[in-house]
C-alpha cells in the first residue's frame, strides 16, 4: 500500500535489546495527505540503517510504501504501519550515467491516430 503527503511530525525514536540479544531502533512519523478532509498516518521505521537510508526530514512530501500487520498484547490488538520504501514527490528517475549509451526509442510500426483523427470518409 502506499501514502503520499507531508511530513508533520517526527517522534523521539526508540530502542532497545530484543530477548536473543541484538539491539533495534525503530523511528516514527506522521504523515498528512493533502485531501479535503485530510488525513494523517503514523507509520514506523524498523532498523537504523533504514532509518539512515530514508533521511525522512520534517516538512518533505513523500509517498511511502508500506506494510499494515496487527499484533496481540494483554488481550488488545495494535497494529503496526512499517514503511519498506520512501519516495520523494518530484524527485526525478535516476538519470543514465554520462558516457552511457542511450539506446533511441524503438520505432512504432503502425501509426498512432487520437480519437479525433477518426473520420467517416475513407481515403480510396
């Protein structure tokens, strides 16, 4: 699934030593799409080096790609919005490198007409 909007809201991150062991980070944001009736979304980044290759910053326009799983805790469900991919809005493709070959567009082999080309009259 994805969201596309701003960042509003950065929170404190978070972190700890899971039971075998390893350390984790996880950092959240809120992000607000720009509808009529806006909405808001909390999601989570998991990892520090995730959280160090999406460089989410406060202000940016983002559409982000994510996960919706819930887990269960004391009898309560929670679920969990974890972000796999961000996009800026407006970046460009990545661009070829200098010196690569460009291969030229392949040549179509029947011509294009638009709907408005369409006339009764036939051309013999």
């Amino acid at each position: 699934m994805e969201f596309t909007g701003k960042i509003i809201a950065i929170l404190q991150p978070r972190g700890g030593v899971s039971k075998s062991g390893n350390e984790w980070k996880s950092q959240e944001y809120v992000i607000e799409d720009h509808g009529q009736y806006p909405r808001k979304m909390c999601f989570d980044v998991f990892g520090a080096d995730k959280i160090e290759q999406f460089n989410i910053q406060m202000g940016e326009e983002l559409t982000v790609s994510f996960d919706v799983d819930a887990r269960q805790w004391q009898d309560r469900w929670f679920n969990s919005i974890r972000v796999w991919k961000v996009e800026r809005v407006g970046a460009t493709t990545s661009a070829p490198m200098p010196g690569s070959p460009v291969p030229p567009p392949a040549p179509t082999s029947a011509p294009e007409f638009l709907a408005g080309d369409a006339k009764d009259d036939l051309p013999f």
